[in-house]
C-alpha cells in the first residue's frame, strides 16, 4: 500500500507508515508541520521504489544504517536524542536524508563543526567520529557500503604539554559525610536513589531498571539476572537500606522512580536521569555558603570500593560486591545470598545525618513529594 502520514499518542511529529513493493516502513519525519512531512513521504516513497530497482547499497541512508547499527547491539548514544516532545536530534538527524555513498571525510568534518563548535579534538572524536565510523563500519559488514579509511581530529601541535583541568564529577570517591551533606539537599525520590547507590555500589543503569522480585529483604540479598558485563551477580544490601527497600518492594515493578511514579528510562548517560535534581542539589548548598560539585550518581560507586579498601576487606570480596569478579565460582552462586559480602557491605559508615532524613518514616510517600519551599531555603543543617 502507499505510504501514509500518520501521528503517535504523545507526539506532535508525522510519521511515515505503509509498504512499497513489499518494504515495511515506520519512521518519523521528524517535523510537525503537515506539508513538510507530505513532502518527506514522497520523497521516502520514491527513494524506496528506486531502492528496489537499484539495490540498497547505492540508496541506504545514513539514518537507516544508523537504525541497523543500533538493532545489531550498538549504541545510541550521540546517534539519536529524542526530546520528551518528540524533536529528535544527534548525528543521525543531521545526515537524515543523505546517502552512504554520497558522503566523505568533508561531511563528516563539517558535522563535528556544526554539532559541536567548541568542543575539544577529543571530545569531537568521541562523540562524533567514532559513532559515525562505527555506524559506517556495520554498514560495511551488510555491504551497504565500501570500507573506507576515516581521518580523525588531532590535537593542534604544541598542545600536548599536561594541563590542569577540572575533573569530572564522579570520577573520584567523597566522605560519608560529605555525601550525607549532598543527599540532604536532594528531593526525596532521588535522594533514595543515592542512598541506594552509596550503600550498594550498583552501576547507576543497574539501580535505575532494579525490579522488586530481584530484591530478597529477608536474605539482604539482590540479584541482578544481567548486569552490565552481560553476567548475572548478586549484591548483598547494607542494613540501613532495609526500611526503604522494603517499603518499594511492597509497592511492586519497578523500584525506584521518580515524583511522579514513573520509572527512569534505562540509559548508560551516567547518571542523567536525575541531572536536574543533582544541579538543584548544588544550587541548594551553595546558598548555605557550601560548595560541592563533585559529587554525582558515579561517585557512589567508587566511594564505595574505596571504603571497602580503607576498611581492610579483601579484594576477592569487595570485587564481587562491585561485580568485577568473573570467576566460574562467583556466577554459580549468584542467587546464593554469601555471609561474607553481606558482613562487608555493612563495614560501610552511616553518618547520623543520614539516618535523620524525613522520608525514611514513609519511602512511598515522600517519593512523591518535591521539596516544600521551606525546605529549598538555606538551612542551617545543611552547613553542618
């Protein structure tokens, strides 16, 4: 059948939708404009029946190789951004519409320009050219293209003398108590979910999709069926945890969610699913003269292993906590709750401070509650 426009609940953008010549296709125009994207299905429309005369090699796009890197297991990131209003943006939107074979070193150079003006060289190549040759390499392999050499950005001569810069936020461990300090000036659903991650060590994604039947409150026992490593591994839970997640299992699904009872959406941007709560965090502090801008969803996770070290526990122990371990022994007794890790994760310092939270009487409650405008004023415990 013809192709058709079409819209999605939650959307304003036109979609393009039908079948030509037996090629199924559902993909967004990318504008809410009708005449626009009535022009765009077709343009769509043409390039398919001229697909299926020619070959895909000579009439693939950018953005459809992009589609098939990311259903073969790649990532997303910097590829595709989708906004909650639907606009999309990233790598893939700006060569919508162009095909494989016309583009070459020049596009590409003009894209890293254009998408990122004043990033540095390496930032360029992180976030530019190695999506780009990695969606052009898997376009290869389907042989929808000719392997090609891509030159990358280089840093300008003479710069590479060792500069101080600023280090990014998670990247080193903090005090307890400078984390309790944080924690207090966070919203009560995400300061749960920092809690969580300071007492457990759990990779930000792994916290963010936990479900309620992977948690055994009783054993102090997580197990988590795939982790990042694609390996199943347990994580023993520190016992201050337990009044909060006994209240979240009881409400079932997914653990942790935001105000509004929504889950977070899973994705590796480190942390990003509370970036707002963590720049009002910092905001918060620095109106009570405290300055704390090293602290975000990764900090949890090497502080953490760090404590773990400073309180004497072996190696062997902390890793399989932190799920480094890879040993045949340590997969067979996943789902086998271990003293040992559970007697290590409790080694771990609970400041006071973090036990006088308000939410820890009702987790479920306060979960959905912001922050009152009493509490986003400069406190004095705050200082502390």
């Amino acid at each position: 059948m013809p192709l058709k426009l079409t819209q999605r609940k939650g959307s304003d953008n036109w979609y393009v939708r039908g079948t030509v010549r037996g090629q199924s296709i559902f993909e967004s125009t990318g504008t809410c404009d009708r005449k626009i994207a009535d022009q765009i299905r077709v343009q769509t429309e043409g390039r398919l029946l001229a697909e299926s005369v020619h070959g895909k090699k000579a009439l693939i796009t950018f953005e459809e190789a992009a589609d098939a890197y990311i259903a073969a297991g790649g990532s997303s990131r910097f590829l595709i951004k989708v906004s909650p209003k639907g606009k999309i943006s990233g790598i893939a939107a700006h060569f919508r519409g162009k095909f494989l074979k016309d583009l070459g070193q020049e596009d590409l150079d003009r894209a890293a320009r254009i998408l990122f003006p004043t990033a540095s060289a390496e930032t360029k190549n992180r976030q530019c050219y190695t999506p780009f040759i990695a969606v052009w390499n898997n376009a290869v392999v389907n042989q929808w293209a000719d392997p090609r050499q891509w030159r990358r950005p280089r840093k300008p001569k003479g710069t590479n003398v060792a500069t101080l810069k600023q280090e990014r936020a998670g990247s080193k461990p903090v005090s307890y108590e400078r984390a309790a300090t944080f924690v207090a000036a966070m919203t009560p659903a995400t300061a749960q979910i920092m809690t969580a991650l300071f007492y457990t060590g759990m990779r930000p994604i792994e916290l963010f999709t936990l479900e309620a039947e992977e948690v055994n409150i009783d054993a102090r026992w997580i197990t988590l069926d795939k982790s990042k490593t694609g390996e199943p591994r347990g994580v023993p839970v520190h016992d201050l945890l337990v009044p909060l997640l006994t209240a979240l299992v009881a409400r079932g699904g997914i653990i942790f969610r935001s105000h509004k009872g929504e889950p977070y959406p899973p994705t590796e941007e480190f942390g990003g699913q509370i970036a707002s709560s963590i720049s009002g965090a910092r905001r918060r502090l620095a109106k009570c003269g405290v300055i704390i801008r090293d602290i975000s969803p990764y900090t949890a996770r090497h502080t953490v292993s760090t404590q773990l070290v400073v309180n004497g526990i072996h190696p062997h122990i902390k890793d399989q906590i932190l799920g480094h371990a890879a040993d045949d022994m340590s997969r067979h007794y996943t789902h086998v709750p271990q003293k040992p890790l559970i007697e290590a994760i409790n080694t771990l310092p609970v400041p006071p401070s973090w036990r006088a939270f308000d939410w820890w009487e009702d987790p479920i409650y306060w979960s959905r509650r912001l922050l009152t405008k009493q509490q986003r004023q400069p406190r004095e415990r705050l200082k502390a």
